[in-house]
C-alpha cells in the first residue's frame, strides 16, 4: 500500500521550532521528488519546500527562506522539513507530496494527510 504520513506538528509559540516527518512506505522515496506544502484557513495550498530526486537540489519558498531546511533520510525513507523562526503566519495544515518526476510538477502523484501545525502565544 502506497503512504504518506506525516508527522510533528503541534503547538509552539512564535520563535519556536518543529521538525516535521514525511515517512513513505510502498515506494521508495530515492525515486521521488518530495514537496512540502501547506493551507491556511481560507487560503490557498501553497509549496512550501522541495527537494528532488535526482541531485537532491532543495527549494524554499521566500516565505520560508532560512527558516526552513528540508532533508532526506533515505535509510529511513523519510523526508524532514525542520521548522524554525515558526510565525503565526506559519499555521497550517502541512502536507508532503511525492512526485516520480520533479519538485515541479503540476500534479504530484501521492499525497499525505497532513499535520496541524499552530503557532501561537
């Protein structure tokens, strides 16, 4: 059965930080690009974080940018997004996808169910 969990979200005060885990099973995420994404009430789904599959090259969106740094673990077929610096503005649900051709893909192939991150006094 081809998965995408994610896990560590929860609740943390601005300044704070998370590490977020994009665990597969199924497949091997060798093989794949891995995006972060995230949606806010009322908003959008927005990336988030990327990295790819062939070089391992990692993107941030400007939001993020050297807040956010985005890792593979690929003993642990795991993918991490470590989370510092968290804003309020930073709460959202945040989801991982996995895409067999690229970080720039219009449509990833598997998606997880996301975890509730909150960043909140």
């Amino acid at each position: 059965q081809v998965q995408l969990v994610e896990s560590g979200g929860g609740l943390v005060q601005p300044g704070g930080s998370l590490r977020l885990s994009c665990a597969a099973s199924g497949f091997t995420l060798d093989y794949y690009a891995i995006g972060w994404f995230r949606q806010a009430p009322g908003k959008e789904r927005a990336g988030v974080s990327c990295i790819s599959s062939s070089d391992s090259s990692t993107y941030y969106a400007d939001s993020v940018k050297g807040r956010f740094t985005i890792s593979r673990d690929n003993a642990k077929n795991t993918v991490y997004l470590q989370m510092n610096s968290l804003k309020p503005e930073d709460t959202a649900v945040y989801y991982c996808a996995a895409d067999s051709e690229s970080c720039g893909a219009r449509e990833y192939d598997y998606w997880g169910q996301g975890t509730q991150v909150t960043v909140s006094s």
